[in-house]
C-alpha cells in the first residue's frame, strides 16, 4: 500500500544551489524505500552568484517543498515527517558541499560522510535546522491509507482532483500515486504491481479504449518504479526532463479519466437494467 505526503519547508538561514536561471530546481532521491521529490524555490530577487571555485551561477534558497513516498504498511505514515526531515539535511549538506566542490568530489565526500554514522561534518558544511509543514491545498489533503470499503465515487473524483493540482504545482511523484490510486478506488482493488492492471481493466475497456488502457499500464509501472532501492543520492531533473514527466502524467490523466466515465456508465447501464 502506497503513503505518501508533501512538505512546506522553511531553512532559517539560505542555502546556495547552482542554477543557470532563477526558475524552480528539482531533485530526487531514494532512500532505504522512500521515494523523494524535492523541489527548490531560488529567491532570483536577491541576485545570484559565481563563487571563487567557479562552476557557475548560484541562488540563494530558503523555501522548498518535499513529496516523500512508500510502499509500506499502516503505521509507516507516523514516520513520514521524520523521513522527509532526514532527506531534507542529507540534501542541504550535498547543497553546501556541491558550493566548495566540483560534481564528482561533492558526490565523494556526500557519501563518505554518510557511510560513516559517527563521521565529523564535512569542513565548511553547517547544521541547518528546516522547519515543515503539511501542504494543505488539497481535498484529500495528505492521503496516507485508504480501505476497501472506503473506494467510492467521491474519493475516485477526489483524487482526481488532487492529481489535477499536482500536476499544475509539478508535483510529479504524488501525481503519479494519485493517479493510480484513483484506478485503484474506480476498480474496487488493490493493484500491488502493473502486471496486474489489465485484470482489472478488463478487455472490452481495454479493445475499446486500448490507447488509454496502455498509457495506465505506463502510468502504473512508473508507480512501481518508485520502488527502486537508492543510497540517498539526490539527482538533479533537467528542464526537458521535468517537461517529458509533465506531458505523461498529463496524457496519464486523460486515460484515467476516461477509464472512470467508462466504469461509471457501465455500472449506470446495469443499475438501470436491473
């Protein structure tokens, strides 16, 4: 079963992050099975600049948000802030290193650190102590579990909805679970892996509908890619990148949306049959 939220972060004090233009900077992670996005917000008002090492231009950050994900059991939402706190300093410590280093080095003395539980912080690195918060802009707000007997049209329509705003806020990884789910409630099932999506499709959809029915396949085996073990090395998505998430979940969405209506008016023709 999938968890997931989005944090609000606020740093006391800014952090630099290498970037050619003011605009959003997004990176990902993995760590020990939770799933991390990471999206930074440079303040371009406050000037940028070329630190003595070289390397290019740097902006200073001081809000960013984190959607943190996994596929877990009931009582892992109880962890998640403190998962999406851990992600968020292993972060700012690659940040800073990523300021006095070129790439390669950064990434050397990152996970030296951490390969060490008891290792001194990195010269010149600093404690930075972020502050979250839950977003709170959506209906279904942080879903974290949702049961058998809770699949209804209004959690379908709900997630659809909350999908729709994280898609536009690029939010892409809790796009993705909210997408799914929304699958998951219109067909009354659990779908632990992609093999088992065209099941519950079922095959007049999928011969009717089978371009939508393939993009949901897709949609699904990019949740289940969310599973990949990582060591907690952020990596950053390139603008072309982060158009090529935006424009699948966008088609994503459409195939969701029309597997729901048609569900929706099948299960209306039979009620008004019997």
């Amino acid at each position: 079963m999938w968890l997931y939220s989005t944090y609000e972060v606020t740093l006391p004090c800014p952090v630099l992050v290498r970037s050619e233009s003011g605009d959003a900077v997004v990176w990902q992670a993995n760590l020990k099975g939770w799933d991390a996005e990471v999206t930074l917000t440079p303040s371009a008002g406050l000037g940028r600049i070329r630190p003595p090492t070289g390397g290019g231009w740097f902006y200073p950050v001081s809000q960013l948000e984190i959607t943190v994900a996994r596929d877990g059991e009931l009582g892992d939402e109880m962890v998640h802030e403190a998962a999406a706190l851990a992600l968020v300093e292993r972060l700012l410590v690659f940040l800073q290193l990523r300021l006095r280093h070129s790439l390669l080095e950064a990434v050397e003395r990152y996970e030296q650190y951490y390969a060490y539980p008891d290792a001194e912080m990195p010269a010149g690195v600093r404690v930075i102590e972020p502050v979250l918060g839950l977003v709170g802009d959506y209906e279904q707000q942080n879903l974290h579990d949702y049961m058998c007997e809770m699949f209804s049209k209004a959690l379908c329509q709900g997630l659809l909805h909350d999908a729709a705003i994280s898609i536009g806020r690029g939010r892409s990884r809790r796009a993705c679970l909210e997408l799914t789910m929304a699958c998951e409630t219109v067909m009354g099932m659990r779908l632990d892996s992609a093999s088992l999506v065209d099941a519950g499709m079922g095959t007049v959809f999928m011969n009717r509908h089978s371009e939508e029915a393939r993009e949901i396949v897709r949609l699904f085996q990019a949740r289940d890619a969310m599973r990949q073990p990582g060591s907690g090395l952020f990596k950053f998505v390139f603008a072309a990148k982060r158009q090529e998430i935006e424009n699948n979940l966008t088609r994503w969405q459409g195939a969701v949306e029309c597997l729901v209506n048609w569900l929706g008016a099948m299960n209306k023709g039979l009620q008004e049959a019997l």
